[in-house]
C-alpha cells in the first residue's frame, strides 16, 4: 500500500515563507526537497491532482486505480524500457500463479457475443463520463490494439491476431495459451502493455470464453 | 470580412519579429514543414485535416478570444492586457511556448490555464465560481477563446519551457514519473500509447512521444477536434487520456496536471509549436 513518506518528506523539507510584493502568499511545502517518485505520489494523493472519493464499477473508489501493485511498480520504468531479468521472472511468476480456471475447462463461447465485446471498449471508465454496467455489457476492447477479423480496422500496438485459431488450431495447449494471454499476459510476457483481463476482473469468465470463441471458431470472421 | 480581420493579425505579428526560425509561422505552414523534415504515419494521417487547416475553426475562436483579451470585464471591469504570462504585462508573443513556467507571484509553476484563471480572479475580480473562470470546455467558453488567442500568438515558435527554477525542474521530473507510472483496472501509463513510433489505435496513429517532430504535433493544444467539433485544450487532453487509462478525473487546477504539462512540452522541446492545431 502507498506510504505517507511523501507526505514526511514535504514536512520535514517545509519551506520559509514566501515573500511575494512584500506580502506572504502561502507556505510551501518544499517541492525541490523531495525524489522525483516522491512529489508525483504527493501531487497525485496528497495534493488534490485527481478525485480519488468516486466510487468504482469494481466497488470502492478512484483512489485504487491509481495505487500501485507490485506488477504496476515493478513495470513502471522511466524512459520506458524492461526491469532487469530477476524482477522480470518474478512478475512472470506472480502473473502465472494470478491465473485461474473455470469450472469444467476452457470453453469456448459464442463467437458473435465475442465479436461484439472484442470491439466494445466499453467499461470502467469513471471521472468525467463513468461507464454504467448496468447498460451495457463490459467490452475487452481488443481492436484497440489488436488486428482481428479484416471486416474492421485493429490497432498495431499488439501483434495481429488474423486468422488465429484458423492458423493454430484448437488444442488444449492452444487454448490454455489464449486463455492465459487474455487472462494475465505477464505470465508470457512479464511487464507487457496489455492489461490483465482475468486476473483484475476487467472480463468475466464468460465474457472470455466469448472473446476466446471469436479467436478460435471456424465460422468467427476471424478465421475466414 | 471576418477573414480578413483573422489573417491580419499574424501579418502584424510577422512584421513586428526578426526574421529567425523563432518568428510567428502559420499554423498549416508549421505542420508542412515538420511532415518534411522526416517521414512520420502521424504526422502525415489526415489528407482532410492538413487540407483544412487555413480555414480551421480555432482561427475563429481565436478571434472571439482577441476580442475577449482587450475588452475592460469582470467586477474590475478590466481587461487581461495587465496579465503576465511570463514575458512581461501583455506580452503574448512567444508566451505560450515557454509555458508551463515558475511565476514569482504566486510562488508556483503555472500552465496558460492555470495563469488565466489567477489573472481572472487577481486582475479582473472574477470569482473563482463565475463560468467565466469555471467553464474550461468548449468553443464558446471563455477558456477556450482566450487560450486559442493567447497560444496562437506563439505559432511556429520552438518550444521552449524554462528549467531555470528548481521547482521547474521538480515539476518535470515529477511528470516524467507520472507519464511511466503504471496503475489501474488496465494496467495503462501515457508510455502504454505513445512509447513507440508508428503504432495505432484502431485507426489513428499515434504520436511517438520520443519523436519531437510528432511530439510538438501531438502538444500543439489548442487545436479544433474535429470528431467533438469544439477546440480542446491541453487540459482536456490529459483529462481525456485518463478517462481512457480507467483513471480517475484530474483536478485542471492541480500540479498533477501542470507536472504531466511540464515534462511533455519539455519533451517537444526545439520543435516548432502548431497553433492553433486541427486534430481529429
């Protein structure tokens, strides 16, 4: 959980009062006294940066969607680049251990329902316009980043998934590897850029095997 | 007739500057110059867009903003010519570009927002609840007419936000972190979308952070967003990047928000700011 530390290191670096024209305009805390990591904690919780009291579609408020867990921390590297090896394996190892199964195995859904949540990016966003789940089902949003079916337009920020069960087949293996990516990538990939659909509970266990249908049935217009 | 008044105004600026790289530039002629200079998917993306830009909106409420600017209002029925943006009482040549900076007066890094609104309040007597302060969305706001006229005057200009002031450097380097800190029901950082050149989502290609040419594209706010059919403001953008990470609602009067401000203009910096913009 996030520390006060921020906070003790403003204090304990509490600036003299500023003279501005002669008058007093406030008393600082001592922004320049602190570490990089330590004022952007501060400007996020302490400061007013967000508003952390809304409440959430998961339960609870905003202020957990900005506290970090050991992947988010582990992963966060400035200019963007990989953790070292040692922190990569035990995200990896973290992530496979999040991993659960559905009672009865892997199934795969209706690839219709699947098309639609693959294309929805509906769901959790909060702030300005939060996302009733009441009204709609909550989408996986995967043509964001992905190329799925050509009927539509994918991103490229993850690889192209075209023809993925066409291609690959339906094994166990196969479908336990799809079911794993959807469900916490860093089991693969520690430090990826896809979020953890399973493990953060963003899809339901029926929305992923919808979702996994798609992927992987015959008639879906990915496999065409 | 409305025209006319719109392209006189950058002949008046031109005239006025020396003639180096940092002289006012047309907007369209700003964002032709950056696709020449290397080749770039986001740069490049929108035919129509880079078609449309000499008639973009913003020109518009950029002139409703002029209007606002010079006019005596609020309770001390005065206008903004008194306010500082940082080069001097009035001075808006090149202000916007060296935004956001440390000013004095309030002890405090300050984007163009952020300083209208105590410029509001101190100089024109505002309440801090009068729409005129309050309301920051929208082409008939206030806002967004005032800081489409204000940043308009620094097109072309490189950008160039001072680091002389610790608390400048701390504000960066505070927004750095928060550009890679991951959090979140999706896991996302700004990094998550713009930490590779040449990647879309859905469609749109996105702006590479670590490409300057793409970067002072991507920066250049205000600009008319063709999809809402209202010109945004940096503000806006970084609310809206949140909303889209499942984050929570940033506070537009918070240092969060200016640190995030800081370190991306820091990052476009040298590049030729676009403005106002047309964005899709």
């Amino acid at each position: 959980m996030f520390k006060k530390t921020p906070v003790a290191a403003g204090i304990a670096a509490f600036a003299s009062i500023m003279i501005a024209g002669g008058v007093a305009v406030a008393d600082k805390i001592d922004y320049t006294a602190m570490t990089p990591q330590e004022l952007a904690e501060y400007l996020i919780f302490e400061a007013g940066g967000f508003n952390l009291d809304q409440e959430v579609q998961e339960g609870g408020t905003a202020m957990q969607r900005m506290v970090q867990d050991d992947m988010h921390k582990a992963c966060s590297v400035i200019g963007g680049g990989k953790p070292d090896q040692a922190t990569l394996n035990e995200v990896r190892t973290a992530a496979a251990e999040s991993i659960t199964y559905p009672e009865g195995g892997i199934q795969l859904g209706d690839w219709q329902r699947g098309r639609d949540l693959a294309w929805s990016g509906f769901g959790f966003r909060i702030g300005h316009n939060p996302d009733n789940h009441d009204a709609r089902p909550v989408g996986g949003n995967c043509y964001n980043c992905h190329q799925l079916a050509t009927d539509r337009t994918g991103g490229t920020v993850g690889p192209s998934l075209t023809g993925y069960g066409k291609t690959r087949g339906t094994s166990d293996a196969i479908l336990k590897y799809a079911y794993d990516m959807i469900y916490n990538p860093h089991a693969y990939f520690p430090c990826t850029n896809m979020p953890r659909f399973g493990s953060s509970g963003f899809l339901t266990q029926e929305a992923i095997a919808d979702i996994m249908a798609y992927m992987f049935d015959p008639e879906s217009p990915v496999n065409q | 007739m409305l025209k006319k008044a719109l392209l006189a105004l950058p002949v008046a600026l031109a005239v006025g500057a020396s003639a180096n790289a940092d002289s006012w530039k047309a907007p369209e002629d700003v964002l032709q110059g950056l696709i020449d200079s290397i080749d770039s998917m986001y740069l490049t993306q929108s035919e129509m867009n880079i078609m449309m830009m000499p008639d973009n909106p913003a020109l518009w409420v950029a002139d409703d903003g002029r209007e606002l600017f010079h006019t005596p209002r609020g309770p001390n029925n005065v206008s903004l010519e008194a306010c500082d943006f940082g080069k001097g009482p009035g001075v808006l040549e090149g202000a916007y570009v060296e935004l956001p900076r440390y000013f004095e007066d309030t002890g405090r890094v300050m984007d163009l927002e952020n300083r209208l609104v105590h410029c509001m309040i101190t100089i024109q007597g505002f309440e801090p609840d009068d729409p005129a302060v309050r309301q920051r969305h929208g082409s008939g706001s206030d806002h967004m007419q005032l800081q489409t006229y204000i940043a308009m005057q620094s097109s072309g200009m490189a950008w160039n936000p001072p680091m002389e002031h610790p608390l400048e450097v701390a504000m960066r380097d505070a927004g750095e972190v928060m550009f890679y800190r991951r959090s979140g029901i999706a896991d996302f950082n700004c990094n998550t979308c713009h930490g590779e050149a040449g990647k879309q989502i859905r469609a749109s290609v996105l702006p590479h952070k670590g490409t300057a040419e793409e970067w002072s594209k991507a920066i250049s706010w205000p600009a008319f967003r063709v999809g809402h059919d209202h010109v945004r403001s940096s503000q806006h953008r970084i609310r809206g990047c949140y909303w889209q990470m499942r984050g929570p609602l940033i506070n537009p009067n918070s240092d969060a928000s200016i640190a995030l401000m800081s370190y991306w203009t820091d990052a476009a910096r040298g590049q030729p700011a676009i403005l106002p913009d047309m964005k899709r």
